[in-house]
C-alpha cells in the first residue's frame, strides 16, 4: 500500500505499509544538494550532513547513536547533487524512536563551535581520502571535463579551501535558508500504521511553518571531450559516456534501464563478457545511468593495466560501434527485463531500497510508482523502442573520454571523439 500526505507546512509525506516486514525505514529527504550551491557555499550541503549528527539542545552526538543503536537499528545520512537525506532503519517497534531523533536533529541541532571545529578535520580526511582512491578521483575529473565549471562538475564534500573558510555563522545562515522541515520530502517503509506515524511526524515538525525554498537550475552545457590524464597510479581507469536530454515520458526511461542492464550492469552483459570473460582485458567493467533534473548521464567504466590499455580501448569502441550498428536482439532485452524484474522483487525485501525508491520517483517525477506498474513498464519495453533509444544516445558528437592513468594510446591522438 502507498500514500502520499502533506503535514500542515507543506512536506510531503511518502508511506509504503509493508505488513510482512518486521522493520521500518524513514528518510528525511531536502530535495537539494551540492548543485543548489552558491560560489560561496561550496561544501556546505556535505557538511550540514555531518553537523547535525553533532548534538542537539537535549542530544550529544554520543546519544544520538545511542538510541539507534541500543535498538539494533541503522542511522545515516548522504549528500548528492541534488539531494540530502538523513535516515534510519529499525525494528518496528522502534519507529518512534527514529522519529523522535531524527525530527531532534534537523530542528534543534546546535552547531558547536568545538564539534563544528572536529568535524572540519574528518570532512578535510574525507576529501583527501578521494585522492587516493583512483577511480574516485578518475570520476570527478570526468564531470569537471564533462561540464566545466557548472555545478554539477563541482566536488559533493567541496575543496579544501572552500572546507577552512567554513564559519559557524555562515553556516547557521545556510541551514536556516535551506534546511526549515517545510521544504521536506519524508519517506517511510515497512510496518507500520499510517495514520499513527502521520501524527506524529505533524506534531514534531508539521506545525513548524516557514516559506519553502525554490529552487533556480541553470542547465548544464555538455563539453565534448577526449582526454587522457597521467597518474600515479598503476591501473589505468576509463570512463566513457554520453550526455542527453531525458525524455518526459516515463517509457524511455525503462528503455534505458533494460538497454544499460544487457549492455553493461549484469555479469552476462556484453561489456562483461566480452572484455573480462571473453578477452582478459580487466577485471571491472560495467556501465550505470545517473539522471538529474534537467539532463541525464549513461557512463562505462573499465580499470585495466597499462600495457592492455590500447587493446581494451580498441575493443571498447568496437563494442559501442557494434551496438550503434546493430541493436540488441529480441532475446537479449527479454533477458535483461527477466532479470530487473527478479532483481526488483528481491530488492522489495528490504525496506531501506523501499523508502529510497519512494523518495527518488516523488523528486525527480513527482509521484510514486507502484511495483506492479513498474513490472507493467518493464515487460513493455520491445526492441523498436531499445533501437530507438540507441540512436538517441550513440550520436558521436555526445560520446566523451577520459583515461586517468599510465600507459599510451593512440585513440586519443587519432580521433576527436571516442566514436
């Protein structure tokens, strides 16, 4: 069963009962992140995640995990380019806990100065940690080529520069414009009684009323691009892929799911068998969709050595070219909606992929898909509308390169795209 509700100051409320389940998962979701940044705000979303675990007017940061955790239950947070969301998971009988805590943290946080101070030196090692991490580091210099200096190129965690300029004022100043519960999106998953969670979540935070905060995107501009950076690194990493416009329809972005899984999101896929199964060429290999609000992202990536980077290069493109060319058969979109569909249904099981799925279809479409109508989308996709697809995505003025490391190629040098 899925609802949707507003609280009295305009939240949005997503339920999904799930009588079969003995745990329940709540996300408190502000659709914005590090995107929404201005030029002197860069970071700042990240480092909002990490403060309001920090202690509140009745909480230290030490109590705030305690009460999750003396209950066996989950409590985290993430930042994105375009969201921020704070969560737990718990046994069923703990939700009012989970609310309690969670409504605590994003209205009564304290921002000490002492914390705020502490936290500077993790969220510092965080974004150092990256510069040792390669294909980390490979993808943020992908989205910086890919889109310049637009928001979206910039780093989620902020540099460093932007990290020690952080003051406790300017910081309160952004959480107060940004982070009121009226501009919430609050998902909730498993066993539970609606009615009951609805309350309580309207007499924590439902009465609290401010203006919601409107959002202003500038839509990105794609930079074309083939690049290779040297590294220190030993493994060479490549990130490959184009930019487009996602459709409004809800069916091409099932055409997608099914053409990207048969491609390169399952172990049977044609990137992986081809170039770690069939040739030896690396050990990871996949590709993955990113959508945001006004323009859509399909990527591979492949780490491989130097001396198999040509190999692996020249077998890449002729996989694209291949595909371009000639599109998937019948058989191999029947096997990749057989296998979202069994993947799907296991996925359902747990209740923290529940609140997450409820939360993304609400921000980036504005309402909630049911499973059936998902399965009904998928067994709709037909290899018309995949060829379709293919020919909307594979344009060779939208194809990008990056190899991030050691080792030479004459790909580059030989063509101004990768296609």
């Amino acid at each position: 069963m899925i609802e949707t509700r507003k609280l009295s100051n305009g939240a949005a409320v997503l339920f999904e009962r799930v009588k079969t389940t003995g745990t329940v998962s709540i996300g408190f979701w502000y659709p914005h992140g590090s995107r929404d940044e201005t030029g002197e705000e860069h970071g700042y979303s990240h480092f909002l995640e990490h403060m309001l675990f920090k202690g509140t007017e009745k909480r230290s940061a030490y109590k705030i995990a305690q009460e999750i955790d003396r209950v066996g239950g989950l409590i985290n947070a993430f930042t994105e380019k375009e969201a921020t969301c704070f969560y737990c998971t718990i046994p069923k009988d703990s939700t009012e806990t989970a609310v309690d805590v969670l409504t605590d943290m994003i209205v009564h946080s304290k921002f000490d100065e002492r914390e705020l101070n502490k936290e500077m030196l993790v969220v510092l090692n965080e974004i150092h940690s990256i510069e040792d991490s390669p294909d980390e580091k490979a993808h943020e210099l992908y989205m910086k080529l890919l889109w310049d200096n637009h928001p979206l190129s910039r780093k989620i965690t902020g540099e460093e520069a932007d990290i020690r300029g952080i003051s406790r004022e300017k910081l309160l100043h952004y959480y107060k414009k940004k982070y009121h519960p009226s501009n919430l999106v609050i998902s909730v998953a498993g066993n539970i009684d609606i009615d009951s969670v609805y309350l309580l979540l309207e007499n924590r935070i439902g009465v609290l009323q401010q203006e919601k905060y409107n959002i202003a995107r500038a839509v990105p501009e794609n930079y074309n691009f083939a690049k290779q950076i040297k590294s220190k690194f030993n493994q060479v990493h490549v990130y490959t892929g184009t930019v487009y416009k996602p459709s409004p329809l809800l069916e091409e972005y099932y055409d997608m799911v099914v053409f990207s899984t048969l491609f390169g999101e399952s172990i049977s896929s044609r990137l992986f068998q081809v170039l770690r199964e069939g040739k030896g060429l690396c050990y990871t290999v996949y590709s993955f969709r990113a959508y945001f609000s006004d323009v859509a992202v399909w990527t591979i990536y492949v780490s491989t050595t130097p001396s198999d980077l040509e190999k692996l290069l020249r077998s890449l493109k002729e996989e694209i070219k291949k595909v371009t060319n000639e599109a998937p058969s019948k058989e191999e979109i029947n096997d990749a909606k057989t296998h979202l569909i069994g993947s799907i249904t296991i996925a359902r099981e747990d209740m923290e992929t529940r609140m997450k799925r409820l939360a993304r279809q609400y921000i980036l479409r504005g309402r909630i898909f049911g499973f059936k109508e998902s399965m009904d989308q998928i067994n709709n996709v037909d290899k018309k509308r995949v060829d379709n697809l293919v020919k909307k995505i594979m344009t060779e003025n939208h194809f990008n390169l990056l190899v991030y490391g050691k080792g030479k190629t004459k790909i580059i040098r030989e063509n101004k795209y990768f296609l």
